[in-house]
C-alpha cells in the first residue's frame, strides 16, 4: 500500500533500520540509525518491532503527502515536524490523514529526526537489512517522485513519552569512553591531554565517522596493523585530529585507537551539528555495560507499556 509520495526529497533522507549483521567479515558495513535510540522509541509509539524502518532525515526534511490514514511518530531531533502547516508533537504518535502533508521546517534542536510509521516501511532489503548505505549501491537517498509503501497495522494515536524521559540534545556534550587499545602507542601525557580537552565537530563528518577539531600535541606512531573497528571508535592520526567512526564506518582500519564511545552516548554525538562540541570521560567496560543495560531496560519498559 502507499503509505507517502514524495514531494520534496530533503537534504538527506534514507531508510534506516537498526543494520545489517553478520556481513562485516565480508568488508560490508552494517550501516543503520546513527541514532538507534530514537528509530526504537519511535517504532515502539507506533507499535512496531523496535528493528522496523524508519526515514532517517538529516537537518532539511523532506516533504511527503499521505496517500491512506495511518499513524506515525517523530523522534530524535527537532526538525520542527508539521502537518498541514501545523507543528505536531515530537515524541508521539499522530494521526494523518490521507492528502495531508508532512513536512520539517527548521532545525531546532539536534540535526537528525526519524519519521516511524504504524506497520513499517517496506523497502528494499539488502542482505536482510533495509538500511541504505550508498556508497555501495545498496539503496538510495529519497527522490522526488518516489512513492513510500507499506501495510499500515491498526495503531492509537496519543501514545508519547514523559518529557523527562525525551533526550536533550545540547550542542556542548560530555559523552563517556572506555580507553582504546593502543596505549603502548600513545604516550599518557596525549591521552591525559584528550580527556582533559574540548573538541569541535568538523563540516566534514558525515554517517561514516565524525571528524573533531583538536589541539593535541601528537608525537605517536599513528599506524597499525589494521584490525577491526567497533562502532564508536575513537581513531587518533598522527594529525592529532581524532575520528569517531559510526555506522556507515570502514570495517577494519589502521589508525591507533585511543578509546571508544559507549553505546547510550552515540546518540548525543550523532545529533551533534558541524560546530557542535564534545569532553570525553573515561569509564571502566562495567559502567560501560551497565549503562547499556539500564537503557535496554528503559526500551523494554515502553515496550510493555505501549504494547
């Protein structure tokens, strides 16, 4: 069923699902939502499997009309979501209508929302994953003129989050890391510098990593014997310009690694604009676990409340 017609594509809007697995071995990335916290959230208002697509839209929103009545929600940052010219709620699911139109005005708070609708977008799969990653042809950004499908399931609207329980998304963050491998490489005054500094997020940092402005004195041998990089690993060159790598990451690579962000903090940085500013704070791989814990927990909580 058609769910959308696209009347405006947007700067940047693709399908993202939590990624495809089992397919790094092979160089391919997993790719999915730089923001995985808020595609769940979003699939879980609208009565979804958690994994389900959604439309990943970066700062400039598309323009979609509804072709059937169903519910959707919109998450993650506040892109200023309209229906028909009026704001609706972020965090909530909604009902629209057939012929309506949904459309994003300024970005207001974060640069990256997630468009989640009742039943699922069904999209091409490639190897079991319908997240776009482009560089290797495996699905495109939207186009004007595509028609988005679907089976819409039957869904309330109204259902949303407490606003306590809504992410800040700040333009100054502090996110935590656990120390990165390579410290026989990396002298204690560069790591104790890095911890200890502000950076800056750079214009050229995109889905596969984002590159941050420093002032770190290096004087380390930068290369290694490439290895495999997990998502949120911290590269440090011998520039001294460290580069977290996310998503649409390189599956191995040959930079020393001075750390990795955990997990529940990724959003923070993916929802971080060109400009934006980041403190790294060590924590030990249990405080990293149990903060992925206690986010799972929060997700299943909703799960069971929203079902």
């Amino acid at each position: 069923m058609k769910l959308f017609s696209v009347e405006k594509p947007g700067l940047y809007t693709t399908y993202q699902d939590l990624g495809r697995v089992g397919f790094l071995k092979y160089g391919v990335p997993a790719s999915g939502a730089l923001d995985r916290f808020a595609l769940q959230v979003g699939n879980i208002l609208v009565g979804n499997k958690r994994d389900a697509a959604g439309l990943e839209v970066t700062m400039q929103g598309p323009e979609l009309i509804a072709e059937e009545s169903f519910v959707v929600a919109v998450t993650g940052g506040d892109l200023s979501p309209m229906v028909n010219g009026k704001r609706i709620p972020l965090w909530k699911s909604v009902h629209i209508k057939k012929g309506q139109v949904l459309e994003f005005g300024q970005p207001r708070q974060g640069v990256r929302a997630y468009l989640t609708v009742s039943g699922g977008f069904h999209s091409e799969k490639y190897m079991g994953s319908r997240s776009v990653y482009e560089p290797a042809g495996l699905g495109r950004p939207l186009q004007k003129g595509d028609k988005l499908v679907g089976k819409p399931a039957k869904q309330k609207a109204g259902t949303g989050l407490f606003f306590t329980e809504i992410p800040d998304y700040a333009r100054d963050i502090e996110v935590r890391v656990v120390k990165g491998p390579h410290h026989e490489q990396i002298s204690a005054h560069i790591v104790e510098q890095f911890f200890a500094s502000t950076h800056e997020v750079s214009p050229q940092s995109n889905r596969m990593g984002y590159r941050l402005q420093s002032d770190l004195e290096t004087n380390h041998e930068a290369n290694v014997i490439s290895d495999g990089v997990p998502v949120g690993s911290i590269q440090l060159p011998g520039n001294g310009q460290p580069i977290i790598l996310l998503a649409d990451r390189q599956t191995t690579g040959g930079y020393t690694r001075i750390g990795t962000v955990i997990g529940p903090d990724l959003p923070l940085i993916a929802q971080l604009p060109p400009g934006g500013k980041i403190r790294f704070i060590e924590v030990t791989v249990e405080e990293a676990q149990e903060a992925a814990r206690q986010t799972e927990r929060k997700l299943r909580i909703w799960e069971r409340i929203h079902r």
